[in-house]
C-alpha cells in the first residue's frame, strides 16, 4: 500500500473531494448541509462514470464524504469500484452508524483510512456542536469497532470556540484510544454546494495563530497528531503573511458534490457539471485560505522534493494512517 502512496505523490496524481451525498443526521454548529431541502444521494451508475473519468485524468486518491456519506445505500459498491480502480480511498464521517457489522465491509472493500469527527471529550459540550444526542459513547464505539477491524483511523478535530480551551486535554483523551488527531483550521465557506462557519469558528488572525502555536507545542512535546510539522509551521506563517507554499485547489485536488458538479475547491464558486469538465486547468498558484483539507495535501503536490521531505519526515506515522494490502 505504501508503494501506491509513494506512486500517487511522485507521479503526480490529482485528488478529489467527493460528497456522494447531502444527507445528514447531524445538525453541526458549523455546517449548514443538513437544512438543505433537496436531498440527493449519488447513485453507484453515476459514481462508476464519474470514477472512471477521474481515473481516466490521472486521479488517484479520492475522499468520500457527504453529508453522511454512510447514509448512502450505495456506498460500500462506490468503495469498491474505486478501489478496482487502484485509488486511494479514504473515508470522512461523523461516526454515528459505525458498528461491528458496517465496520468490517469497510475493512472488506478496502477503505485506506477512515477520518472520525470528534471535537470533544465532554458528552454535553459534543451534544452542542453536533445536535445529537449520545454522540460521544457512539463515537468511541465506532472507534473500538475500526479498530478492531484494523482500519486505520484518525480523530478529526475542527476548532471552534466549544474546544479552544481545552485542546490539550482533547488530544490526549483522543489518543489514549491510541488513534492521532488531524486539526481542521476554522474557515468559513459561502461560495460552494452548502456553507461552512458561524459565530463558533470566528477567531481573529492572532488568536489563531497563538492556537497553532500551542498545538505545535503539543506535536513537539510527543502528542499524535496527524498533520505535518511543515504544514502546522505554514499556518503560522500564513497567519503572518509570510508564508512560502500555496494552494492547489482548483488545479491538482477538486471537489466534486452530490449533483456531479465540480468545484475548484470549497471556497472558489465557479462550479461546473462534470460531464463538462477537461480538467486542462492552469495552475494559480492560489494562496487566499487556510482550509486544510486542500492546502495539507497540496504540500505533497507541489514538488517530488517536498513531498519526499514530508513522508520521510514522518513515515512511521503515515504508516500506521494507510491501510497496507
């Protein structure tokens, strides 16, 4: 498996966000996708035209999501056609439908690593950001089941004003279940299929940047968290305005909704139907946001130097984060 990561990163290989469905049990703070009114659910048909047509452009990694993207009947078959395809598949939920059972077909059709929100170790303050009741027991749960299925997993914690006091004591409480902890920077989304945001993600520059600080602390002081040292260190430099990489959304990693409509990244508008899509886009050389789920990755992307300075940096942790087969 690690030989695909190597192939993905140094052979060029685009990525894509892929919302196969806005469906959602969840009522989060900062997300707005559960008051949409027209519920879709991507159908295995389209996703096997969409997957082929990815993979016919050089894709090779894809990140399922939603909504709640295991609400979608088809998506153990949308696993396993990606996964015939030779992709990267990793897996974005909110946790709350993880038992044994659906644990293991994810185990069985391949998912390469499975990201779980959690946002807190507190079951009242977990119940106010997500609007769900008993969320922190079924959590651990599905994380027990993942677990024990051997699927590589990781916490993925977005600060808001709920946990920026208590980040310590959350990374600690998630990694004594002996999983790392991946930071998803506050950003607030407008232009895209849903918004992301509210009053519990408004952080001002500095006192984001002195967050960043501390978690950077935490990484140095041997706590598992996921993101890159390189990439922690580009927050606070662009929180600076200083720093020195920049984003490629909208060139090498895409996002793509529940309506089959691809979108430069979250932040830019400008969608088009993927049937309409070349994907013979130039490189912008984009540095307008901290959203991480394009500007982490596109560190790996930038240059076959950097990506290798990344890996190496921290190859016993990206080990344990990809499934091997």
């Amino acid at each position: 498996m690690l030989k695909s990561v190597f192939s993905n990163f140094f052979f060029d290989k685009k990525a894509i966000i892929f919302a196969i469905t806005n469906v959602c049990n969840y009522k989060c703070e900062m997300c707005s996708i559960w008051k949409q009114k027209n519920k879709r659910m991507v159908k295995l048909d389209e996703a096997k035209k969409v997957l082929i047509k990815l993979y016919k452009n050089n894709f090779g990694t894809i990140q399922i999501t939603g909504g709640e993207p295991l609400l979608n009947p088809d998506v153990f078959s949308i696993i396993n056609f990606a996964k015939k395809l030779n992709f990267l598949v990793f897996l974005v939920s909110n946790g709350s439908l993880i038992n044994e059972s659906v644990a293991h077909k994810l185990s069985v059709y391949g998912v390469d690593n499975f990201g779980i929100s959690f946002h807190h170790y507190d079951e009242t303050i977990s119940e106010k950001i997500f609007n769900h009741k008993s969320i922190l027991s079924k959590t651990i749960n599905s994380i027990k089941c993942l677990k024990k299925e051997n699927i590589p997993t990781e916490a993925l914690f977005t600060l808001s004003k709920y946990n920026e006091n208590d980040i310590e004591k959350i990374v600690d409480y998630i990694n004594s279940f002996d999983i790392g902890v991946s930071f998803c920077i506050p950003t607030i989304v407008k232009e895209t299929s849903y918004s992301l945001g509210g009053n519990c993600m408004n952080f001002s520059r500095e006192e984001l940047k002195n967050k960043f600080l501390e978690i950077i602390r935490l990484k140095k002081k041997g706590y598992n968290i996921v993101n890159n040292m390189i990439f922690l260190k580009e927050v606070v430099d662009f929180l600076e305005g200083k720093n020195r990489h920049y984003c490629l959304g909208g060139y090498k990693i895409f996002y793509l909704d529940w309506n089959l409509d691809l979108y430069p990244c979250m932040i830019k508008g400008q969608n088009t139907p993927i049937d309409e899509v070349n994907f013979n886009f130039e490189n912008e050389k984009c540095n307008k946001c901290l959203l991480q789920c394009f500007r982490e990755p596109s560190l790996f992307l930038l240059s076959k130097s950097l990506a290798l300075k990344l890996i190496l940096q921290e190859l016993p942790n990206y080990s344990k984060l990809i499934k091997r087969r």
